[in-house]
C-alpha cells in the first residue's frame, strides 16, 4: 500500500469527524421555518401536492405544472419528494442539505487530491474551510437552497469522477446539475481549465474523448435552456430573477458581490473597513494564483457570476430582517469552485488568509440567522396564542399561513410590527 492511498484513508476518517462536528455546530440554528421554507410547507397542504403521491408531485415539477416561477425540475422534485416523505418537516429537510454540503465538500476535497496530490492536511483544509463557510451555513440551516445545495452537489461529484479520468459519469452528473439551478454555468471555467491542463499530456484518444464530453455537456445546457426559455422567458416578469441592466446597477451589484466574495456576506456600508478588506484581500488572492489558466478561470468564475446574479447584491447595512439573510446561497456555487483552484494554486499565507474572512463570515451569519429565526418564531408563538388571525406588519415578505392564523404583509394598522434593524417583534 502506497503512502497516498493511506493518507488518502486518513484524509476520508478526518472529514467524517470534522463533519460530524459541523453538524453539532449548525444543529443550534434548527430554531424556526422562515421565508420560502413556510412558503414552501403551505404548498405541501395546498392541492395539488397534497392528493398527489410522490411520483406524480415530482412529475409535475419536470411537467412544469405546479405555481412556481422557477424551472429548476431536479432540484425542485428533490424538494417535493422530501416534503411528501418527511411530511414538510423543515429540520429534517435542513439536514438533507447539509448531507450534500458535507458530500459537496468531501468529494471537491478528494478531487484536490487525486488531481495534485496534495497533502492530507492541504485537502483536509478545503474541506473545512468550504464547509465552515458562511455559503454552507445559510445553505444547510434554510432548505430553500435545496437548489445551490443540489447543483454544488451534482458538480462536485463531476469534478471528482473528471480527476479520476471517468469522463462518462463526469458529463452526466453535470447534466443533472443543469437542471438544479441555472448557477452550473459556473462550472465551466473550471472544467474547461482542467481540460486544458491535461492537454499536453493526452493522447489523440484521450483529447477526442474530452472533445465528446464537452459536446454532451453543452448539448443538455442548451436543451435545458430551451426548455426554461420555452416554460418561463429569461428575464421576463415571469421570472423569478428579472434583469437590470442598467449599468451603474451593475457596477455597484458586482462591487459588493466582490467585497463580500471570501465572507460570503455583504453585511457592512460602503465605507466601512470590510468593504475595502474583502476587495483587497480578492485582489491578493488573485495575484497569487500560480499560472496564467488559475487566474483566468478565477477572473472567469467571477465575471459570469456578475452576469448570473446581476442586481441581486446591494449594500445590506444595519438592516438585519431582510431577503440579504439568506444572501450567502449566492456565493455558495462560485466560492466553492474557486476554493478549489485556490488551493490548487495559491500559496499557504494566502489560504490562511481566505480561511480567516471565511470563518469570520460564517460567525456573522450565523448571529443574523438565530436572530432572524428567533423572531418568526415570536411570530408564530404570539400568533398560536391569539384566537383570530394574528396580522403582522412586515411589507417585504408577505405570507397567509391559514394553518398558524397569521397573516403578514403591507399592514400598517397591525398591532405588531417587526422590527427589521434588530430583530424581534414590537407593538405598533
């Protein structure tokens, strides 16, 4: 037995325990359904879903014929599977996406180390780093992002059959991370960087095989996009993420998505200390990236998100109940495959100090999101407590829960308010 294939073993006992460890970590975040998960449990009680079994749910969602304004049909059957199965429990379901994130993790780390042959303690880092990230926490404690969560997962899992040469699996675990959520595109750079670095080295054989791949990958995209395209036009006020394209909007979108790039949160003004630090610090990383390819496919990652996510990011500020609480999904896709050719490339003062921002990020999140659950669940206790329906004034998310009596929304009347700076309820 080589020592790599036994530091390979120990690499894979160390993951299962700093996962374990992660789990006991987010477990204090299990406190109350929030957002699109309520919205998400009043449609598992709403007809159609709740005649339907869970064949005919999850073919619906490829069908197209649920009210949603999304066409992401694997990561929304997995959604609806689960829903049916776990009957809408939302901790069980959170749970389910931090299994992939810890799968997502562990399987980009294997790929580190079959493809560069880097230490146990190296691969061991990105797994840690990856999954004490801001990105992972508000992906595994709102299952909502069952999406990001699904997607990484199923490009994870390409990477790591790509690094050990089985390029059948890689193209059609890519395919299935399609039809997750539109953020694959992202992975591109990455696989065409990949692909790129072994070309010296291939054989006639070996470069046609990876020609065949690309064409599969890139033919299921544009099936996928036709289809979405067809169901639901990109950009159009059917969407769920319409377009600004005017410039300074974004300029300043893809300004704060670069700042808040390594904590995975935006949560400061633009004059503040952490605007300039998380800039600066993307700047360092970039610079030492080692190799022309590393720093083009990170540069790449980065402006294809701008595109993707453009005029979703703005400045979050003081304001603490809002929809930038769950903003670190965003980030979850790019920064993971940036984590990768950053370990792959860069220097270990330069890890160390994108492993600082990260966890320092991922605290931050984690004090926002016990906040933010903390008062819905007020919410819900006062409205379980009241015996007419409990009206809340919160203009930015409206809900009609009929199974908790509540009903929040544009009320200014209400006699409860939430209080959006510091969390928690108040008498209007």
């Amino acid at each position: 037995m080589s020592e790599y294939q036994t530091d390979f073993r120990r690499l894979n006992v160390l993951m299962i325990i700093f996962g374990a460890a992660w789990l006991l970590l987010i477990s204090g975040l299990m406190i109350a359904d929030v957002w699109d998960e309520t919205n998400a449990r009043m449609l598992f009680i709403t007809e159609p879903v709740v005649s339907q079994n869970v064949f005919e749910a999850v073919l619906a969602a490829w069908l197209h014929q649920l009210p949603l304004d999304i066409y992401r049909p694997m990561g929304s059957s997995l959604a609806l599977a689960l829903g049916k199965l776990l009957d809408g429990n939302f901790i069980w379901m959170r749970y389910f996406n931090a299994l992939l994130m810890i799968g997502s993790a562990g399987l980009l780390a294997q790929a580190l180390a079959f493809r560069y042959q880097t230490t146990t303690r190296h691969a061991l880092a990105f797994y840690v780093v990856l999954l004490f990230s801001s990105s992972s926490l508000i992906t595994s404690t709102w299952f909502a992002n069952i999406f990001d969560a699904a997607c990484l997962f199923f490009l994870a899992v390409s990477i790591r059959l790509y690094a050990t040469g089985h390029l059948a699996g890689c193209a059609i675990s890519f395919s299935l991370a399609v039809f997750c959520k539109e953020s694959y595109v992202l992975a591109f750079p990455l696989i065409a960087w990949m692909m790129w670095e072994d070309l010296p080295r291939l054989e006639k054989r070996g470069r046609n095989a990876r020609v065949w791949m690309s064409i599969s990958m890139l033919g299921v995209s544009a099936v996928y996009w036709w289809v979405r395209h067809t169901l639901i036009p990109v950009g159009s006020e059917a969407d769920i993420h319409g377009f600004d394209y005017s410039p300074l909007t974004y300029i300043g979108s893809t300004a704060s998505f670069l700042s808040g790039f390594l904590a995975q949160t935006y949560t400061f003004h633009l004059n503040s200390p952490s605007f300039w630090i998380g800039t600066g610090s993307l700047l360092v990383v970039l610079k030492f990236a080692r190799g022309a390819g590393a720093k083009w496919t990170m540069l790449a990652i980065l402006g294809m998100s701008s595109l993707v996510y453009m005029g979703m990011f703005g400045l979050q500020g003081e304001i603490l109940i809002s929809s930038n609480n769950f903003i670190g999904r965003l980030y979850l896709i790019p920064f993971a495959l940036s984590l990768f050719v950053i370990f792959a490339t860069v220097r270990k003062s330069v890890v160390l100090l994108v492993a600082a921002i990260s966890v320092l990020g991922m605290g931050d999140t984690w004090r926002r999101h016990a906040i933010f659950q903390q008062t819905y669940a007020e919410v819900y206790e006062l409205a379980e407590a009241t015996d007419a329906t409990l009206l809340v004034h919160y203009p930015e998310k409206p809900l009609d829960d009929f199974q908790r009596g509540l009903r929040i929304g544009n009320f200014p009347d209400a006699g409860v308010r939430i209080d959006v700076l510091e969390g928690g309820i108040d008498d209007n």
